[in-house]
C-alpha cells in the first residue's frame, strides 16, 4: 500500500513491518547454544515467551523440555514444553505458581546440563513469586501504584526485583551449576538486559535503599512487613560477581531498533525522507506527543530537519500519569496529545502501537490519526481536549473507529511510532 493512496493504510503496513522484524521464528535459531552433555532445560517469561519456545522447538529438535510462562491470550502450540498463562500488567496466583514451578524445575541440575531461558517484555509481572515473608497482594498492590504513578521503567522494576524470588539474578542463581543460555527480545529503552522482564538472569547494581526511595519519590505507601523486608538482606539480589552467575551468558536476539529499521527501509523504498529520533524515548506520553508534533510541523513549514514527504520514527516507553477517570494508554494518550497539539494540519497522519498489540491493559495496540481526526470528533460531540484531561484515549478513538487491533503479536520491542508528512 503506497502512501499516496492511503496513508494511515501505509503507517498501519508499517507497523505490521516493525511487528515481524522482531518476530522470534526469524531470531532464536540464530542464538543457539552448544548442546549439552546433559539434559536440556527451557523456562521462560513473557509476552513472546510462549513464540519464543515454539521457535526453539522448531530449529532445537529432542530431547527437550521445559516450562514458559506468557500472558493470557499470547499462547503458542508446543509439544514438548509446557506453556502456562498468568495475569499482565497486574500480577496474579497463576503467576505466582508459575514462577515456583520454574523454580523447581531448574532445581538440582548438574554441570553437565543446559537450561534455556526465554525472556521477553511482561516478564517481571508474570514472574510473581514473592521473596519469603510477603505476599502476592502485596506486590499486586504496590505494583498497580507504580503503574498508575508515572514511574519509569526502571524504576517499576528496581522495587520488584527486591521484593521478588525470581528476578534481580535469582533465576540464574536457582540455575547453577547448571550452565544457564539466556535469550531476551527487549522492550525497554537502551536494551539493558538487567531491566528486560527485571533480569531473573542477570546480576544487580541496585540495593534495597533505591526500592526505598523510588516509593518514597512516587509517595507510596507500603505495609510495615514490607518496610521491614528492605531493610533486611533477604531483599538483597544477586550481585553481578556472584560465582552462581559465572556460567551464564545473556543474548538479546531482538530490540525496538531492528524494528525501527525495518520500517525505515520500508519508507525510504517509497521514496520518503526519514527521521529516526530514536529507541529511548520516555516520560510523560502527552508531553512526548508536544515535542512530536513540533519537528513535525517543522518538517511540514521549514523542510527541516528533513524534507516532505517525509517520516519521523520513534521507538521506546513513555509512561501515563493517570489523573482522570480513562483507561491510560501511553501509545493512545499520545495520538490524542499530538492531535490537539497539531490541531488539524494539512497532510500530517500518525500511527502509535505497542508492538505486543496491548496498549496498557487494552487489547488494543494502538490507534491511527489524520487531518480530519479532531473535526470527526466534534462532528461526534467529542471533545479532544477533554479526552485528554481524562486520560481516555482509548475511549475517544474507540469511538471513531481508529484504533490498531492486532490480537497478540507474540513478541515485544516496545512502541512504535510513526509520523507520515505529504
């Protein structure tokens, strides 16, 4: 589809583009690890998690076996690994027996085996196992504050890893002596493995102190058993030194770049100019979604820093302050922000997708926007601005019929954005 006869066609055919660069059938074989002695092993965690496994199964062949957990709805067929389905963004029981079932199936492996551990985006809430002493509520609890609070990424992940069983190097720690293979499909900005799903693999830097003042930053509230496991050693993660990391080795076989990249050589094949801002994008979704429009309008007014027709591409994670009575959505809290900021400009159209196809808590990815998008809501006695204010994105293009439903995508690199200028 070129962009001259449908454009938000064209931004949708791109996502499908950035979508399949980061699909794990064309990754994992490309990762393999020597085959061991011993036996086999795969545990796994994630939203691709599951695609990950049947990837595995298709270039590994036997012996294998193993257990993945994904999101409910992200399942894949496999034969020889079992595949279990726990609750995300907000964790719940089957995560928590998930996650003690990888546990003991990693437990009392032996130098000569191999574990492959499948990790993508969505891992550190279907990994909820809490350390011993808490519970799962209350890491469903201090989990959903977070997520409402606006807090980065990394931030999120800092006080789960500390309040966690599996995550922050305990995963790979359970593992040894057995040598440990990790794969990872990321979906945060700068690629850091120690973040992907909250590193269950990977040795940590953060103490129980940054949890303390992460909480403190974002003024939650926690229960005095949980105040008191920080300040105890049990709170503490592996260390990135620690000998039970020593034998194992963390890949990442797919990140937002590759998928930006994919779109871009997509666009310049149509003959538009494009601007890749990059894969590390965060903050504030409408703030994000100001500054977008302000270098689209100077591409659109001044040729620069690209000229029309052109493409600006981003890529990373921003995060949604909820404030009113919507439902979030960084990718359509930033459609909505973009469109009041651009204010109907001729021949500007956006697409914004979580490229796992679930926007927040929606099944829905994202959404599409146009010139006549604000002058079809008020034909629909919709106010754009209200919206906003709202945080209820998801409602207004629901409403017009623009949303982006994929159903799952079976992987994650995180949002895609995309800004077309005629």
């Amino acid at each position: 589809m070129s962009y001259k006869d449908n454009p938000t066609a064209f931004l949708r055919s791109l996502f499908t583009t950035a979508v399949a660069a980061a699909d794990p059938m064309k990754q994992v074989s490309k990762f393999l690890p020597e085959r061991p002695k011993g036996r086999t092993i795969v545990v796994g965690a994630g939203k691709g998690s599951a695609r990950m496994a049947e990837a595995l199964e298709a270039c590994w062949g036997e012996p294998l076996e193993g257990v993945v957990v994904t999101r409910y709805g992200h399942e894949a067929p496999c034969s020889r690994i079992e595949i279990l389905s726990a609750s995300h963004p907000v964790p719940d029981a089957a995560g928590e027996r998930a996650a003690q079932r990888i546990l003991d199936t990693v437990s009392g492996l032996t130098e000569d085996d191999l574990v492959i551990v499948l990790i993508s985006g969505g891992g550190s809430a279907l990994l909820s196992l809490p350390a011993a002493g808490l519970t799962l509520e209350d890491k469903i609890e201090i989990n959903k504050a977070l997520l409402r609070s606006g807090a980065a990424i990394d931030e999120v992940n800092c006080v789960r890893k500390h309040l966690s069983a599996v995550k922050g190097g305990r995963l790979a720690a359970a593992i040894y002596p057995a040598r440990c293979h990790a794969l990872m499909i990321s979906d945060v900005p700068g690629d850091d493995p120690a973040i992907i799903a909250s590193g269950p693999t990977v040795g940590e830097t953060t103490t129980a102190e940054d949890a303390k003042a992460i909480l403190k930053r974002y003024g939650i509230a926690v229960p005095e058993h949980v105040a008191r496991h920080l300040d105890t050693p049990a709170a503490s993660c592996i260390a990135p030194d620690d000998i039970r990391l020593s034998r194992t080795e963390n890949h990442i076989i797919a990140t937002p770049f590759m998928s930006l990249e994919a779109a871009a050589e997509q666009a310049k094949g149509e003959g538009l100019s494009v601007l890749v801002l990059g894969d590390t994008i965060e903050g504030e979704a409408r703030e994000t979604g100001i500054v977008h429009a302000g270098i689209a309008e100077a591409v659109y007014h001044h040729a620069t820093p690209v000229p029309r027709p052109a493409l600006i591409l981003s890529g990373g994670e921003t995060c949604v302050t909820v404030r009113g009575n919507g439902r979030g959505g960084r990718n359509v809290e930033f459609l909505l922000s973009l469109a009041v900021q651009l204010n109907g400009l001729d021949s500007v159209y956006a697409l914004s997708g979580d490229t796992d196809g679930v926007d927040g808590r929606e099944e829905v990815a994202g959404a599409v926007i146009a010139p006549d998008t604000l002058a079809r809501a008020r034909q629909a006695g919709i106010d754009a601005r209200a919206a906003l204010d709202d945080n209820d994105g998801h409602g207004f293009f629901e409403a017009l019929g623009d949303q982006v439903i994929t159903g799952p995508t079976l992987t994650n690199v995180n949002d895609f954005r995309a800004i077309l200028i005629l």
